[in-house]
C-alpha cells in the first residue's frame, strides 16, 4: 500500500490535502523559504497524530509539524514532507480558575486563548503581533516571547505540563499541573522550544494570571544621549513588578512604521531618536485604590515619576494614553514589526540576546560596522529592552547571498564579542544553522545531536532544522 493511501486509513479523507495546496503550506510567512509538500494532514486528536508518525516512520517520509507558520527562520521547510497541521485540535479543554491554569490542545489560536480567557476576567501573558494566528503549539515549539517577557517570563516559563507525540510515535503524557517535580530529567522543558525536533507538542497546561484591574500605558521619548536603560531602571526602583512591557523603537523604525501606514495618527508632532512604548499593570488593591480626585493611584505614581523625568531633562517627551483608542495607536506601531520587516526586500533578519547593559553599544557598533559593508544599506530594530532582545533587520540592495552571509556574521561577532545570543526568541529552523555552526560552543552541539539521535534515529521529524551538519 502507498504512503498516501495507508494514512488514508489514518484519518477521514476530508483531512488529508494531496494537492492544490495553499499558500500556507508551500511558505513560510516570510515567503523566503519555499517548498511543496508531500501532503498535509489535518489531525483531530492525539491517537491520530501518534498513527501519522508511526506511519512515515514506517515508510520514511519527514514529517514538519506546522501550527500558525508565523515563524521567521524557515522552521516549516516541508519539501517532500507530510506536514502535519495541527488547526483541528483547537480545544481549550479546561480553565481550573482554583489553580490559575488552563488545558489546551495545540492547535488554539493564541487571540482566541486571550478572548476565552477574558470572559472569566483572567489572562494569559504572552503576546506578540502574529497571536491572531500563532499557536500554542508552535509558540511552545520555539519558546516564543513577546512584549511580557520582562514581567512574566518566555512560553516556557508558562508551561507546567505537556503532551507530546515522539518520533517513534509513541505518547508522553507530561500534563502535568505540579509547580515542583525533582523526579529526573526535565523532558518538558527539553522538549519546548526543540522547533518540533524531538517531538510533536499536542496538549499543554499554561499558567493564567487574573487580569489586570488596571493597566497604563506611555510612549516616552528621548534623544541620543540620554539612557534608554536608566529610565527603566528608575521605574523599576518606583514601580517593581508593575512594569510589564518597555519596547524600544527607534525613529527610522517609527518612520518606517508612518510610510507603510500613511493614515494613522501620528502620536507626536515630530520623530524622536528614542521611543518607549511603557506599559504599567497591577491588581494590587492598594495601587488601584483612586485618590480623591477620583484617579488611580497607579496612574497618579506613572504621571508624577515621568513627569520627574521631564524635569531633570531624562526625557524629551512623554505620552501617557488616555484612552483604548491612544493605547491601541501605541502598540499598533510596536506591533508592525513583522509586517515592516518585510515590507522591502531583500531583507536580513537576525534576532539577538545581549547583556541588558550592552544593548546601546551593540546598536552603536552595528550601525558603524554595516556601514562599511554596503553603505546607506537601510536597517532597523525593535527591542524588548527589559530582557535584552534585539530584533535587527537589514534591508541590502541586491540578493547577494554572500553579502548576506557578511552582514549575519558581522552582526552576530558583534553580540559574540558582548557575550550575547545569536538567537532570542525566533528560534534557528533553517536561516540560523550557519551561525549554529560557527558559534554555538561544540560540545553543546554534540550533546544536541546525541540527544536527536536517540529519539529519532532515522531523522524523519523536522529534518534539516536547528542541528547543524558537522
């Protein structure tokens, strides 16, 4: 019996797609990397998706398991590959509001999370531009961040438990609701963020949070030489935990942001060498108390320490948001990223991790040294400030694969030279195993393809991804 036809016997043949295939499925998001795919199938439970794996085990056909294909580094190259899509397994299975968790299968849109959610006044943190389509499958497949990092912490620092289906086919049950078990290896935690190497996350137990009773939100703007990092701190010192997300942008970023959306409002009557979008949260009684004029306090501290900033010539200018319509405005410009990212072409994208203290020398040094390289060559960033993240992008003139080639290398010797990351939050797929070769430490390598070829020693699961040929 042909491949096609056994895993007909698998699933209804209703979720099985052999042909005509969408743009989806022959893309990734970026539409840098292009493929076709043997065939896509569309599970609707765990069994089933443990049958397709042992399936293409059986026959030896790769399999890349997709959720959103929001992904940047080509982490579904699915050429000649049965993909596995994991949209029918959309169930939020259970809210335990006793316990501040939620069970869902992996196939949940991350805004519909956020919406179910919502209706019972809890939230869970992580958020990003692409969550109107990101799953939770594929945010735990590549550990994704997003603007709350600073408060809450990486999708793996959400996660208590999961189910995955392995290599070989069979199913590891981790659901899990403990906060603490010593017993062994963390399989979970190796398993998240391994870009559907190791394994297919089918299921997951997430912390929820109970939703803010208030939330502030500011653009602050400064020059050049004023310290980007300084401010943080300073209301860090006032506010603690109350701070959940400072996103850096800088003015070529807002321009860009202003030329690809020509009708929205500008926030400011002129362009800012520094902006910050700063978002203050609390369900603390005792912050969102209101003052007898009928204010929040937490609003009140927010507007008293950046208007102290303003006065000791910290800050240029401040915006605090007076309303959902000036709060949106804020984050739509954050939240553009993606879109202004590939909004020209050709494009190099890198995504870095540095020292929270050496985020303005990396940003210095890089605008000097890619200079040399191909000059007035158009680049810009976004930053979650808080924890050290750099999104940096380069916009060359030609396709030239060799420049390319330079200008990730010189970017990723200069984060090497500071101590840094190669990789933050996108993950390596396939647009990052050069610089796995050249720069991740070689034991480590070693040790990550010892552990890939124990679970998956035919290499049929996500081939080509994240593991650099030795």
């Amino acid at each position: 019996m042909e491949y096609l036809d056994y895993i007909e016997t698998i699933l209804d043949r209703k979720d099985i797609l052999s042909s005509n295939f969408n743009q989806k499925f022959c893309s990734d998001w970026t539409h840098i990397y292009k493929f076709k795919p043997l065939a896509v199938a569309f599970p609707r439970n765990t069994e089933q998706v443990s049958n397709l794996v042992k399936a293409s085990k059986k026959f030896n056909i790769p399999i890349v398991p997709m959720s959103g294909n929001t992904g940047l580094v080509g982490g579904t190259f699915a050429e000649n590959s049965l993909i596995i899509s994991l949209e029918k397994m959309n169930s939020i299975i259970k809210i335990n509001k006793g316990s501040n968790l939620v069970s869902v299968e992996a196939g949940v849109i991350l805004s519909d999370l956020h919406s179910e959610l919502s209706k019972h006044n809890l939230s869970f943190p992580v958020t990003f531009g692409a969550r109107g389509s990101a799953m939770i499958g594929g945010i735990l497949s590549s550990n994704a961040g997003g603007s709350n990092v600073l408060k809450y912490g990486n999708s793996r620092d959400l996660c208590l438990g999961i189910e995955v289906v392995l290599p070989d086919g069979r199913i590891l049950n981790m659901m899990s609701e403990l906060h603490k078990d010593n017993s062994g290896l963390d399989l979970k935690n190796l398993l998240i963020g391994s870009e559907g190497t190791l394994g297919i996350i089918t299921k997951a137990i997430l912390k929820i949070f109970p939703t803010p009773k208030n939330f502030f939100t500011a653009m602050i703007c400064l020059n050049e030489n004023q310290d980007p990092l300084n401010i943080l701190r300073k209301v860090e010192n006032k506010l603690g935990k109350e701070v959940e997300a400072f996103e850096y942008m800088p003015a070529f970023y807002v321009k860009e942001f202003y030329r690809l959306f020509p009708k929205k409002v500008k926030l400011f009557d002129r362009y800012h060498d520094i902006n910050i979008l700063l978002e203050v949260a609390s369900n603390s009684d005792v912050m969102n108390d209101e003052d007898n004029s009928g204010t929040s306090i937490l609003k009140n501290h927010l507007e008293e320490i950046l208007s102290s900033f303003l006065d000791e010539n910290l800050l240029e200018d401040v915006l605090i948001a007076q309303n959902d319509s000036q709060r949106k405005s804020m984050w739509e410009i954050r939240e553009a990223a993606a879109e202004i990212t590939v909004s020209r072409k050709p494009v190099v994208i890198t995504d870095v991790s540095l020292p929270l203290d050496s985020v303005s020398n990396f940003i210095n040094l890089v605008n000097k040294k890619l200079d040399h390289v191909e000059k007035q060559a158009p680049s810009t960033f976004v930053s979650h400030l808080g924890d050290g993240n750099v999104h940096y992008w380069v916009w060359p003139k030609n396709d030239d694969k060799l420049l390319h080639d330079n200008i990730v290398e010189i970017i990723e010797g200069i984060v090497y030279d500071l101590k840094g990351s190669f990789s933050a939050e996108h993950g390596i797929g396939i647009a990052k195993l050069n610089s796995m070769k050249r720069r991740k430490d070689n034991t480590a390598v070693d040790v990550m393809l010892a552990i890939k070829n124990a679970l998956d020693p035919t290499n049929i699961m996500n081939p080509g991804k994240v593991f650099p040929k030795v």
